[in-house]
C-alpha cells in the first residue's frame, strides 16, 4: 500500500500496488502528485521514509522532473512521519482489516470506497472537525 497525505487537510491519496521497487514507487509519486493537483493542492515537499526506493536516484530525479523538495524521516522513528503513520493505522483497521475481500477488484473497489468517505464525510479534530475536503475548500477559498 503506497499512501500519500497532504500535510495542510489531511487528504489522502492511496494504491495497493505490487512492490516498492523503484519503478513502482516512482510511479505512484508521479500520479499522487497529479491527483493533488487535480484537487487544487501544489505539492512543494515530499517527506518519505528510509527505503531504498527513495534513496535511489530514480526517486531523486522524478522528484526534480516534478519540482519537489524530498525530504526523508530520521532513521527508525515513524513519529517523524506522523501524519502519514496514523492513517496508515486508521486505514488498516477501517477499511483493510474489516473484511475478507474475495478478489483484488473487490478490495480495490471498497479502497476507492473508503478514501471517498475518508476524504469527504470524516471529520478530523486536528483540522477542527472539518473533513480534509471541507478543509481544502476553506484553504482554496482564502487564497
């Protein structure tokens, strides 16, 4: 599961892809950046833990090719990266380990699901009980 958050509303951007190889991960950078544009957010910085994938300098040119800044979290401590760690845990438990999906369509289809009601209906108390969407929609007002 590669997952990208926004740092600003919360918002969420997710695939269940096959491996972090390289390829992959610089794959899913390259469509999350475009999705968050897509919403009216620009993406400056990338903030991603130690694995090789983003180590590599595949990782580094994409990040050029896209105008960020890669940021990486300090070795063994997730809380670096704390947003993202806690909707991993929320995610897990709210949407992977709920059920058992009979096929990969299926689970896909319930992801797409959940991140439409993550993203619109669930209020957030960091973001002062807005949902990510409200909360994106109150920062694109006031620009």
């Amino acid at each position: 599961m590669h997952v990208a958050i926004d740092d600003a509303t919360r918002l969420a951007y997710v695939e269940v892809l096959a491996d972090e190889q390289r390829a992959t991960t610089v794959g899913f950078l390259a469509r999350a950046v475009g999705w968050f544009s897509e919403q009216g957010i620009t993406c400056r910085r990338i903030l991603s833990d130690n694995g090789s994938a983003y180590r590599s300098g595949d990782w580094r040119k994409a990040c050029r090719a896209l105008d960020l800044k890669p940021i990486r979290t300090k070795p063994y401590t997730p809380q670096t990266n704390g947003k993202a760690e806690r909707f991993i845990k929320t995610i897990l438990a709210e949407w992977a380990y709920v059920i058992a999906y009979q096929t990969s369509e299926e689970r896909n289809r319930w992801l797409r699901r959940y991140l439409a009601i993550y993203n619109g209906n669930r209020c957030h108390m960091a973001l002062g009980g807005l949902t990510p969407q409200q909360s994106l929609q109150r920062l694109l007002i006031a620009e």
